[in-house]
C-alpha cells in the first residue's frame, strides 16, 4: 500500500514538473518537484528509503527527457546521500534546515548531472549558465521545500495510523 | 540517531545503486537500445498530453477570471453581465486566436515550400539545463531524430530523440543549441547560441557594417544544419566589442515554448 502510494506520488511529482512545473519560470529555473519530493522523504523516512524513491524519481525525469535513462537517478542520489550524511545526527527537524538540505541538494544534483552529460560525452550547458541556473533552482527548491516535507509527514502521519489489512 | 552499521548498510546501498544507474546509462545509450529506450519514453506520453491538455483547460479558466476582473474595472456596468456569456467570449476568442495561429502555420507551410507535419507539445524538459518539449508525433508518423521543428512564427529547433509515438525537440533556448544566422538589413553573420531568457548571437565583424536593433535573424544555411530563410528573431540589444573579433546581440526570440502548444515538423530536409 505504501510503496504503491510511493510510486503514484513520484509518477505524479514527475508529470507535474514537465508539464506544469515550466510555467512557473522564474529567473530561468522552475522547481524541481521529484527532487523536492526526495529530500521530504529523505526527511520522513529516513536515507535509505530515500535512496530506493529518488532511483524511481530519477529514472522517471530521465524517460522524459532527451538522452540516456540514468543520468538524473545518478545526481538524485548523490543529493540524498550527502544530505543524509547531514541529517543523521539532527535531533530536531525545523523548516530552515529542510531548506537548507534541498538547496544543497539542487547544487550536487546539478553537479552531477552536468558531470555525468559530460561523462557520458552529451552536450553539456556552458558552466556560467549552468551555474545561474542552479542557485535560481536552489532558492526555488528551498522555498518550496519545507511546505513539501509538512505534507510528506501528514501523509506519513496517515498512513501509520491507517489500519493494517490482516 | 543512526548506527555506524546503519550507516554503512546505507553508504553500501548508496554505492550499488550509483554503479546500477551508469550502468544503465551507459547501456541506455548504446545504438541497439535506442528502441527500447524510445518505447518506455513513450509510454509516459499518452499521460503527459492529458496533464498538459488539462493545463492548458486551466489557463484558459484562469484567462476567463482575468478577463472578468479587467472589465469589471473597466465599467461597473458590466457587473451584471452573464458570466456565462463571458466565458463563453473568452473562449471563442481564444479559439479564433488558435485559429489565427493554425493559418498561420498553414501560411508558412506553403510559404516555405516544405513538407511539414503538425505536432501537439505534450511535455516540456524535466530541469532547466535542457530546454526540451516532447511532442505526440514519433517515428510511425515519420519524425526522425535531426529534423528541424518551426512554428508559423519561426524556427523553434530540431527533433533530438523520437519514439514510435513521441519525439523530443531541443529548442533554440536549449544552451547546447547554436544556429546560424544572417541578418536582414546589415547582412552580417553570426551564430546564434541558446540561454534561458535571451538568445546570444555572436556576430562576426565586417569592416564599415555594424549591426543595428530592429534587424531580423534568419537562417543563413550555412553549416547545413537548418534550412536557409526561416526567421528566428529580432535583434533586441546590440553591445559593440571592439577587443573582440565579434559583437554580441541580444535575440527577442520569436517563439515562446510555454505559451506554444503545437508546431510543425519539416520532414523533407535532411541536416548535411
């Protein structure tokens, strides 16, 4: 039931941010909604679920966008990790550090993707653009982050408390 | 919180599925997997052009509550007009626009001389490093990667990946993107490079010609990526570099990807 809800939500997150998500364009950057939705659960559920969603998260970016499928798993999970590394000595969740940890992030997300094009030998953005684009993401993504993990957690929150099917 | 073996399970976790994914990748991009490849992208396509298809439904509402806003300010009197009856207008004109636009393009088709097929967007690019679109044409309609995608404005870009079903675009704005360029009035020429607010040309110097704002860029043909002749803008600034062998402009790109929702694909030119 979970992982079912899981998989729906991360489709969902996927299709809004190549079909809405470019409409709210801001300073050339848009939000990140699979990311966003990965460093909630990353939150919520801890590192290594967050692992195992952001490889479904990222193969789904990577079926609708040009190129080979594993790029954008490869830089969601090295943002997890890393932010994993962070949190696990956390005691308290608070809005700014979900912040924090979804524009740190953005940046290695973005790292590694324009990395792994690189890698691969695709075409890669100019490092002056990518770089603008990435803290334009980076503030976005932070913005939007907290607001993301509050719902992560009431759905989390349900699901508990949801009774078990015997 | 966490354990040093929770830790490390997490670290060994992190590792296998980091080889897994270049693995994929890798293997994704082989030429014997563009098939496969192409064919899960597309199975994502049916859903993306009924999210966009219910986006564009919501614009179009949310132009109907702006449209009601401007004239209420406009004149209390039209307060007790029928909103029915308003939203109705909003949508007619919105169809007369989309008819404007469709013989537009019909125009350009005969214009040009080429042999095109219609395309509706059906997705946009997942990050903002590739500017993409994904549209509902594929290799069973004949879209093949390399061909070049316009609108009845101008040139939009070239097909990069196709499926059976669906195909990826990657626009002018796409940073990897370059064009080549004349311009209208100066004849000067230059490349075009794509950006995420403004399209970069490079123009080359001419001794006693300068480039001016107001000039159209059009395709020059040259390099034999795109055809010569189709309109890509209008040069917006112009910054004179006299250190340099080239001067930059700024291009007011004639298309807008977000605000687009088809465009044509030119099947009968073949990039050299």
């Amino acid at each position: 039931m979970r992982r079912a809800a899981g998989v729906l939500v991360m489709v969902a997150a996927a299709l809004v941010q190549v079909t809405w998500a470019p409409r709210l364009e801001v300073a050339g950057a848009y939000p990140n909604l699979v990311l966003i939705a990965v460093v909630s659960i990353t939150w919520t559920l801890g590192v290594r679920s967050a692992l195992a969603w952001a490889c479904v998260g990222g193969v789904l970016c990577d079926l609708t966008s040009s190129g080979p499928v594993g790029p954008h798993a490869l830089a969601l999970l090295v943002g997890v990790y890393v932010i994993g590394l962070w949190i696990r000595n956390l005691e308290r969740v608070t809005a700014l550090r979900v912040a924090a940890s979804a524009v740190v992030a953005t940046c290695l997300y973005s790292a590694v993707l324009v990395l792994a094009d690189d890698l691969l030998g695709l075409p890669v953005a100019p490092l002056g653009v990518a770089f603008r684009l990435t803290l334009a993401a980076a503030a976005y993504n932070g913005v939007l982050a907290p607001f993301a993990f509050e719902v992560a957690r009431a759905l989390h929150g349900a699901m508990r408390t949801a009774p078990q099917p015997i | 919180m966490y354990s040093a073996r929770g830790q490390s399970r997490s670290t060994g976790l992190f590792l296998t599925l980091c080889a897994a994914m270049l693995l994929l990748a890798m293997l994704s991009q082989q030429p014997w997997a563009a098939g496969p490849r192409g064919m899960a992208k597309s199975a994502l396509a049916p859903v993306e052009e009924v999210m966009t298809s219910a986006s564009r439904q919501f614009d179009r509402l949310v132009s109907v509550f702006g449209d009601v806003s401007r004239l209420r300010a406009e004149n209390q009197r039209l307060r007790a007009a029928d909103e029915e009856l308003r939203r109705q207008l909003v949508e007619l004109n919105a169809s007369a626009k989309e008819n404007a636009s469709l013989r537009k393009a019909l125009d350009f088709e005969r214009a040009s001389g080429h042999r095109m097929l219609a395309a509706q967007i059906i997705g946009l690019g997942p990050d903002g490093f590739s500017r993409t679109l994904e549209i509902d044409r594929g290799t069973a309609d004949g879209v093949r990667p390399g061909m070049v995608v316009a609108t009845g404005a101008g040139l939009l870009g070239r097909v990069r990946e196709s499926g059976p079903h669906a195909a990826i675009v990657q626009t002018l704005a796409d940073p990897q993107s370059r064009v080549n360029v004349y311009l209208s009035t100066s004849g000067l020429q230059g490349t075009v490079s794509g950006g995420p607010t403004v399209l970069d040309l490079e123009i080359q110097h001419t001794l006693g010609v300068t480039p001016s704002t107001g000039e159209w860029a059009i395709t020059s043909g040259v390099g034999g990526s795109f055809p010569r002749g189709l309109l890509v803008g209008e040069v917006a600034t112009v910054t004179r570099r006299d250190a340099s062998t080239t001067d930059l402009a700024g291009i007011a790109w004639v298309n807008d990807p977000t605000s687009i929702s088809f465009l044509l694909v030119i099947t009968d030119f073949t990039p050299s």
